[in-house]
C-alpha cells in the first residue's frame, strides 16, 4: 500500500504548528498504524530530517501512552481500538491520512503529536486511591463483595487514560476519565470512607487544570477505546452532589461554632 | 564443589526456613520516625516493584523521589500483564498453602533460585492479595463475593487471582493510586518523562543518578542516601518481543558497569502463545494469554509445507506435537517446552503461514463441546483481539501462534536484602534476579514485584539507611559532575556518528542473532558465533549508526540509540553466561544436554549455582563468579511432563 499523511509538525508548546504531507510506501495491511509511522521516521532519518515524535509504548492497547487523532477522530476511525492496535487493513490503499495530537487546554502540546497529560496525575492527587497503608489490611475475603458491584466497579477501572475523552468532547472535559475512577470507588465498600470528599476534590482539580465542562455530547463513550459508559459521569454526579452537600454542612457546622 | 565468590554474600538468615523472614525482620535496625524524612531514597521505575516501593517508604516517612521513562507513574510495563497473580490463600481448598507456592516456584524454576528468597516469596503473597484488594483493586469474584481463582500455567491448584485480563494493569492503579497519595501528602516527588543514563557513586556507595530529561533533554543529577532500580526486564533486547517498546536494560546495566554484579543474564523466558511475526516493520510481537492452552489444541500438518487452509486438513493429516510428545500435560506443558517443541516442528519444515514460523491453535473440538457461547464468554477479548490484529477470525479458523521473548530471570544479583553488590544500590522486581530460577511460573511475577516492593525493601533498607545517616551531600559534589560529563560524551559520540544504518536497523540485527542462537536451544558453536558476530556488530554501531536529527531535546530516535547501545553489551554477555552454564537448565537449553526425548538435563554437581559476572574494563571478558545454591528443604529431581 501506499499511504499519504498530513502529520501534524510543532515544535514546541508555545510554537506555531502546521500539517506536513509525506508519502509512505510499502505499508502492509497488517502493519498498525503507529508501524506506518515508525517506516516514515526511517525514512525521514535516512534523509536527515527530523522524526515526527509520537508517544507510544505497549503497543497493544493498555497502557494509555499512545493518543492520536486520525482523520478527525481520537484514536481513529474503529471503535473500541487505541491507535497502536488500529491496522493499516482499515484504510485504501492511496488514501491520504490526516493524524493531529490530542487538542485539549489541559492537554498542551509538547511537540508534534506529543501533549502533556500530567493534569491526569494531578487530578488522580486528589483521591483516586483508597487511603489504606501498606500492612494494615484485612483478610481479602473478609468483606464480601457482589460479584455484580464487582463486575461493574472493573467496568469503571478499565479505563487507560489515555485522554481520548477529553480529545473527542467538544468542551474538553475530562468528566469521563474522572467519572470513571469515582464510579469504581464509590462502589466498592473499601472506598465509601472517602466517597464524599473524593469527588469534590478531584472534580475541582479538574476545573483548575482547565478541563471543560460535560454537556452530555458523549462523544467521550464513542471514542474511549475501552468504551467505558457515559453512565460513570452521571454517577460522578451524583457523588459530587453529595460531597458538595456535606462540605457545605461541616462549613456550617464550623461557622456555628464560631 | 562449587565456589563461593567472596563477593556474594547472601545474607540469609540462619534458622529453619519457615522462620527466617520472621527473625530477619524482627532483628533488622530501625531508623528513628523522626529522622527518616531526612532521608532521601531514589526509586527508579514504577511498575508493581518500583510504584509499590515508593509509595510504602513514603508512607513510612522517608522522602522519596520517583522516576520513570513514561509520561505518567500509570503506564510502566507492568500495566500490559494480563494472566494474573499468584498467591497461597488456599481459599479453594484444594490442598495449596505456603509450602506448595514454594516448592513449585523452586521447581518451576528448575531448581536454579535461593530456597530462602523463594519461601519468603510464597509467605508474603497472601498479603500482597490482602493489600491489593484493601486498595480497592476490583478482583474477580464469586457469587457469594468471595474472590475467585483460576489455575494457570501448568499448576495443579487454583491460586491465581485476576481481573479479567487485566491484572497487571488493575494491580499497578493500585500501587499508583498509593503513591498519588503520596504525592499529595508531599513525601515523593515525582520525575516522569526520566531517563536514568547513570549511577553515582561517592566513597563506593550508591549515592545517586544522572537522568537526561526527556522533554528538555536536559541533563539532571539527583543525590540520595540510597538508590533502588524497579526498571523491570530485559527482553527487547531480542527487538521483538513482547515487552512493551520503551522497556530497556540501560539503567541496570549503567549499574552493572558501575560494579554490581549481573547474575544470570542468560536465564530468558520465551513465551509459547504470541501472535506470529507477519512483515519486517513490526514493531512487537503481542502476547495471547496463556489460558487459551485450556482449551486450544496446537498443531501442524503432518506434510511439510502443506498449503491447504486448516479447516480442509483431515485430523488423521494432522500433528498434535504436544499431546504426542507429552501425553499427561498435553497442551498444558510448561512454557519453555511447549515454546521449543514449536520452534522444533517449525525449524524442520511443518510450521504454517506466510513465513512458515506458526503453529496452529485449534478451538473446533473446544467449541463442539462447550458451544460457540462458553467459548464467546471466556476468550471473546482475546479472540476480537486476535482478529484485529491478523484480520483472521479464530472463530472459523485456527489461531496461529507462535513462540517470543516474554521475561528475564536473570537480573542485577542482590543478597537477601535485595542489595546489590554496591552498597546502597537495591534492586527489585523484573530487574533483580532473584526468585524464579531458570524459568518464571506462570502469574508469579506480578507477586514477585509486589512483595519486593511492597514488604521486603522498605523492611530491608532500615538495616542500611540506619548505619549510614543523612550527611547532606549535595549534587555540587564531584562525583556527579564526573557523571554527567560521561552521560553528554555519550550523547555527543552517538549523535556524532552520523553513519548510514538507522537504529532500528542494528536492534533487528542484535535481535535477530539473539534469537537464533541466544534464544531457546543453544549450543557451543551457536554461542561463540553470537559472540563474534555480536562484537561485529557492536564495532559497527559506532562507526555506522545514523541517529538522525542532532537534536538533544526531545528526541526519541536518541533515547533508542542510547539503548540498543547497551543491548550490544548485554547480548554478549547473555551469549557469554550461555556458553559457560554447560547444561540445560529451565529456560536455558543447551542442545548438547538433553535426554533422548529432548528434556533438559541438569547439571547440579557443577551448576547448582548463581553464576554473578562482574565487570571489569571495555571490551574485556568480564569476571565470572558463583553462589553455590544449597537444597534443605526440597529434594533435587528431573522436572517430567511426560
Ligand atoms: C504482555 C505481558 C504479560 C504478562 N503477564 C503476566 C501475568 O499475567 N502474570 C505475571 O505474574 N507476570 C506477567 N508478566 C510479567 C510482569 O508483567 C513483569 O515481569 C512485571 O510487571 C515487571 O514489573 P517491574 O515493576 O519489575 O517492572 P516494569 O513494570 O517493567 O517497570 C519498569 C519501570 O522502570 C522504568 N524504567 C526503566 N528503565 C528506566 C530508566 N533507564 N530510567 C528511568 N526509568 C526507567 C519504566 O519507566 C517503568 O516505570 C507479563 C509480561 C508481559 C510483557
Ligand atoms: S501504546 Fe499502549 S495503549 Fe497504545
């Protein structure tokens, strides 16, 4: 096959970036998309250019390193697929690529393709764990916990973050990414100690990293590679209502006791 | 009688093996509370070993300082294991306890691995599951809520636990999830986007590193009171792999060529279900999870270069090599051998595909029998999976898989402690040597890490951290001015080649000598050939490589570079340990040493024994050094899977 890509070409957070159109030649069918990339970096190595940089490092779906937008979409055209697992199968022969970084104002861009995701930590500072120290636990099976709340909570925690959610959402909201850890610990009974603390926290390091607003486009659910619900954002909902509620009462309680 | 270096002191604990640990820990020397924030602890990597480590001292008050090769804590290999991970709850009933885990763990690995370590191993692993579910790791359960198990890799218990086939991953949030915490909490900073491209060491004790800032490519030194490598295997070194692609021996071979002591390099895991190789661009080779062999029948036809597609080869036309040639395990036989009788049938002409290196792995008669459905529920990821990859649909036809580079045993050698033979220098998980012998059970190393990280180093470390107290050394000391000066030679010689062979082009030339004479079956004259042409290539790399851009910023093509420098060293000494361990042992077949059905034949007179190679200058064979390995507890026997 041969493929034509409109790369997108930055060469650093506060420069001015633009599409490059480049050729690449041989492309298998069953190569993946980020293989085609690695051939155009070969060829632009041997002709002294610079590289296109790209993030990547599993290769196979899990780790949440890799992130492009390909023709327009976060990850590409098929769902349920991160760019590394996405086959050059999947496109014409001839066809003309266009691949953009993830674009979000949480997501600045480092060069070419790669964007800093550190917000994600940042927000995950804030209470994605459950506060247990190493040696104190209990015997595992000593809370039984429904296979069903099981089931769903691993639903939740299979997100990679890979940040396709907040690429795909016209508001640049990280709502699914954080719903989707909220959701998990919220309903484990390990983490209802927290629940209430957890959300308001992590939802306000959200809007301080920029992250937008969730108008229920869910955009997010149709280009998360692990298609985690929509339904984890109405969950971290609910879950930062009542955390907003009870903060608001101990700020009362306190100012009585003035 | 085998040697004992004076360089290789164990340091186990004297005492009935059931209770070294337990007297260990009590008799090890604590630091007090108030004083550990003054001290600082570099942990490189975080994956199980190195995020559980960090988190943990953290959280007992030591300020720490936490780097990794990727964006984010979250992404460390470990993420991509799948299977699960073991350990002695014995919740089936079915006969496991700590004595079982540790004495198929010392099998397992072929009898090659400390008695001590491996119990210690199989006595913490209850707690890691312990731990991990507290921590609100989503396990699988049972109706009634208890956690369920499945059996894995060859064992006759169940006493694996797993989240779906997403262990790895589920287990890392976890341990990431704490040092998150921790961060919050203000005890570790963390340095992500980081390479470690060398040691620092002051008065012969590790007391730092250099790291080139990936972004920047700035180089950094950072000081410490004591530095631990978490930064897992080495199994890239043979290109594909399938290890994720960032992962590297650069840090611990800095080490290595700082002094420590690498024991065992040779010691490699090849693991029998991956994905074929399809074209010369890959970049990886994908792992199936091992549970496909419950239910999957391997093949090939019985005529060489049979074209036909599978579904029209009548069974009497096919060979089912696994259940011939080991009729009690079938298709359930250990790794390593499931891995070489593939890599048999295929080098004498039955393998099937376009290259003719696969073998068939057969769901018809499973799918007969339990129905399209069952087979659906327990292997639909992996079949969609497959699917996507090959564009071939394993409901209608045979899987192809075939055998590829997975785990390292072999690693920087540590005593009992986990200390490297440099003072100050741990190691753990993936990057140490220490528990699995010549060949990793199936699920074991996820606990392994976690208990390295979890509960042996932050016990451990007191011991050393208490006699060596906080003395405020600074990065303004020579030692790392030295340090980094050699960090920037590198980079300015590799960028300065400015050959015509791209990287890439030296890795798949390293890999592909790896694999065909340091991979699976070795031999004498295979192994002094590697060695010849492993040099050559070497030699060449730095006369011929072209890196590209000169740019030191972020430059991906240089951190590669900088690699496959290291592999070119590694790989000789991986050749080297092969050629001097004259016996076949677990992962490591000598073709010279096998019975007349071809298992491996052990040595044990001769080769009970750690084998430690210390460095000594460029270019110069390396020293040789042995740990004897004493039995007590377990009788020696020949593994059979007949
Ligand atoms: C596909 C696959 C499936 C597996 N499935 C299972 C399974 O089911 N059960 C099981 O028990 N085991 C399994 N394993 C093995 C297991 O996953 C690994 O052995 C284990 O996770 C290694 O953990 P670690 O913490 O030692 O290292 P890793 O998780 O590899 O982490 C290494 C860390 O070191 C960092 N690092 C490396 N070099 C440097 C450097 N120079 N500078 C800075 N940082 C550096 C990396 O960034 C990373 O953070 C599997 C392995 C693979 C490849
Ligand atoms: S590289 Fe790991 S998910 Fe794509």
């Amino acid at each position: 096959m041969k493929i034509e890509v409109k790369i997108w070409r930055q060469a650093g957070p506060t420069e001015p970036g633009a599409l490059a159109t480049y050729t690449v030649d041989d492309v298998l069918p069953d190569m993946s998309f980020l293989e085609m990339l690695d051939g155009l970096n070969e060829q632009l190595v041997a002709r002294g250019e610079r590289p296109v940089e790209f993030d990547s490092d599993c290769r196979e779906g899990i780790c949440g390193t890799c992130g492009l937008v390909i023709n327009g979409a976060a990850h590409g055209p098929q769902q349920a697929c991160t760019s590394c697992e996405l086959r050059m199968r999947h496109f014409d022969d001839g066809a003309t690529i266009t691949v953009e970084p993830f674009r979000a104002r949480g997501f600045p861009v480092v060069r070419d393709l790669v964007v800093d995701r550190s917000a994600f930590d940042r927000i995950m500072q804030q209470g994605g764990y459950i506060s247990v120290n190493t040696g104190s636990a209990p015997d595992a099976n000593a809370m039984p916990i429904a296979k069903e709340v099981a089931d769903r909570a691993m639903d939740a925690a299979a997100c990679i973050g890979c940040g396709a959610c907040v690429a795909a959402c016209p508001n640049g909201s990280a709502s699914l990414f954080v719903g989707a850890k909220v959701a998990q610990l919220a309903l484990l009974p390990q983490g209802d100690a927290e629940r209430k603390r957890r959300a308001v926290a992590m939802v306000q390091q959200m809007d301080a990293e920029g992250f937008g607003n969730c108008s229920n486009h869910a955009e997010c659910e149709a280009a998360c590679p692990k298609s985690i619900s929509v339904d984890h954002i109405a969950r971290l909902r609910s879950e930062y209502r009542k955390g907003a509620w009870a903060a608001l009462r101990r700020n009362e309680k306190r100012n009585d006791q003035r | 009688m085998i040697a004992q270096s004076p360089l290789l002191d164990d340091r186990i604990p004297a005492g009935p093996i059931q209770h070294k640990w337990s007297e260990h820990k009590a008799g090890i020397k604590l630091v007090n509370p108030a004083n550990k924030r003054k001290y600082t602890v570099i942990v490189v990597g975080t994956g199980l070993a190195g995020g559980a480590a960090a988190a943990t001292l953290a959280e007992l008050g030591y300020n720490v300082l936490s780097f990794c090769i990727q964006d984010s804590p979250r992404r460390a290999h470990s993420v991509a294991a799948q299977g699960g991970i073991n350990a002695a709850k014995n919740y089936q009933n079915d006969g496991d306890s700590v004595w079982r885990l540790f004495y198929d763990t010392i099998k397992g690995g072929d009898f090659r691995a400390r008695e001590a370590n491996v119990y210690r191993l199989a006595e913490l692993s209850a707690g890691i599951i312990d731990q991990c579910v507290a921590a609100g790791v989503p396990f699988a359960r049972e109706y009634g809520g208890t956690l369920a198990n499945r059996s894995f890799g060859g064992a006759q218990v169940s006493r694996t636990f797993y989240a779906r086939g997403q262990t790895g991953q589920q287990l890392l949030l976890g341990a990431y999830g704490a040092l998150m915490r921790q961060v919050a909490a203000g005890r570790v900073s963390l340095f992500p986007r980081r390479e470690m491209l060398e040691l620092v060491q002051v008065e012969g004790r590790a007391r730092g590193i250099i790291c080139r800032n990936l972004v920047t490519g700035a180089i950094e030194k950072y000081a410490a009171d004591a530095v631990c490598m978490a930064t897992g295997g080495y199994s890239t070194v043979f290109y594909l792999s399938t290890n994720a692609v960032n992962c590297n021996a650069t840090a611990i071979w800095r080490c290595y060529k700082q002094g420590a002591l690498f024991a065992n390099p040779c010691f490699t895991q090849i693991h029998p279900t991956c994905l074929p190789q399809s074209g010369e661009g890959q970049s990886k080779l994908t792992l199936m999870s091992e549970s496909l062999r419950n239910d999957g029948r391997v093949w090939v036809p019985k005529q060489k270069g049979d074209a036909r597609p599978p579904q029209e080869i009548p069974e009497a036309e096919r060979d089912y090599f696994l259940e011939r040639r080991y009729p009690a395990f079938g298709n359930l036989a250990p790794r390593d051998i499931a891995s070489r009788a593939a890599k048999a049938v295929c080098d004498d002409g039955f393998g099937v595909g376009s290259t003719g290196y696969s073998v068939y792995l057969d769901f018809a008669e499973a799918t007969e029998r339990l129905g399209a459905d069952v087979m659906r529920e327990r292997y639909g990821n992996l079949f969609a999976m497959y699917h996507e990859i090959t564009g071939e649909n394993p409901y209608q036809r045979p899987m192809r898989i075939y055998p590829a580079p997975h785990y390292t045993m072999g690693g920087l050698w540590v005593d009992y402690n986990l200390m490297t033979t440099i003072p100050g220098l741990y190691a753990l998980g993936e990057a140490n040597f220490s528990d699995h012998g010549a060949n990793r059970l199936g699920a074991s190393a996820l606990m392994q890490g976690l208990a390295d990280g979890y509960f042996i180093l932050p016990a451990t470390i007191a011991d050393y951290l208490a006699d060596h107290r906080p003395d405020g050394l600074g990065t303004d000391h020579e030692a790392f001015t030295t340090a980094a000066a050699t960090v920037e030679e590198r980079t300015r010689h590799l960028l300065g080649v400015n050959g015509k062979q791209s990287v890439r082009d030296f890795h798949w030339e390293l890999g592909r000598i790896m694999w065909e004479q340091v991979g699976m079956a070795r031999n004498e004259k295979g192994l002094r050939q590697a060695i010849t042409d492993i040099r050559t290539l070497r030699a060449d790399y730095w006369r011929n490589v072209k890196v590209g851009s000169a740019d030191t910023d972020l430059n991906k093509n240089l951190e590669f570079a900088g690699r496959v420098a290291d592999f070119l060293e590694l790989g000789e000494l991986m050749a080297r340990d092969a050629l001097e361990r004259v016996e076949s042992c677990g992962g490591h077949f000598r073709e010279e040493f096998q019975t007349a059905d071809g298992e491996a034949v052990r040595d044990d007179p001769n080769f009970s024994h750690v084998a430690a190679w210390q460095h000594t200058a460029e270019d110069k064979v390396p020293t040789r050094h042995t740990e004897p390995l004493d039995f007590e507890y377990v009788e020696l026997t020949q593994r059979s899977y007949k």
